[in-house]
C-alpha cells in the first residue's frame, strides 16, 4: 500500500477520534463535579435551524443551595422533553448554576462519543485490512 494513503486515512481516523475523546473528557468532568441532585422542571423548549433542521433544547429551573437556577440542556431533534415535565438536575455545589439533566444530557454525549469512535475507526480499518492483503 502507498504511504500517503496509509498516513491520509489514519489521520482521518484520527480526526473523528479527537472530538470522541473530547466529548468523553468533557462528560466525564461534568460528572465528577456536577455531584449533588435536586428536582427541576422543564420551563421551556427551545429551537434553533440548523443544517439539519430544528434542534431543540430544553431549559430548566432547579434549585440549589436555595437559590433558584436556570440551565440548558443538549440539543435533540425530536425532543422527549415537554415543557413541565419533571426532571433530576445533577449541579457542581461549589458552582451552582452548573448543571446537567441526568441520564439525559450524558446519554447524547456518550452516543455522540460513540458515533465518533465508530466513524474513526473505520478508515484505520481500511488502511490495517489493505496492508494485510498485500
């Protein structure tokens, strides 16, 4: 196999390897930080165009330390939120108003990981499946 197109798909697998790995380090400091709980509630649902149409993100309120916060969650298109739903708030006690919604937040961030790792992967599988033909 040429040496460029071995160097050229390994760089692309590890283009998508960058962002999987980044979205892990980031879910997983969220995690560490964000370890105390409260209810919330959905008090809106937002949308946002993009190239694949309307994202939509919800906004909740929750509060923490007795102070009531406002966050934001990841965008979904369709969204299984609804607006007054019932929610569990992970936050940071040492900073409030930084938060995620639990099992929801980090279930995007892992399938987002996930789809990365795979999409990585399958030009390092290309290159390795080529050079051991030859």
């Amino acid at each position: 196999m040429e040496p460029g197109l071995c160097l050229t798909l390994c760089a692309l697998g590890g283009a998508f390897w960058i962002p999987a790995l980044l979205l892990t380090f980031i879910a997983g400091k969220r995690r560490r930080s964000c370890t105390a709980l409260a209810r919330g509630v959905v008090v809106d649902i937002k949308g946002r165009s993009t190239s694949d149409g309307l994202t939509f993100y919800p906004v909740y309120q929750y509060e923490a330390e007795g102070t009531v916060c406002q966050g934001k969650g990841a965008g979904k298109s369709p969204m299984p939120l609804k607006k007054g739903d019932a929610i569990t708030v992970c936050y940071d006690p040492r900073r409030p108003q930084r938060s995620y919604i639990k099992g929801y937040d980090s279930r995007v961030y892992r399938v987002l990981s996930i789809c990365f790792l795979v999409m990585g992967a399958i030009p390092i599988l290309i290159c390795l499946g080529i050079a051991l033909l030859n």
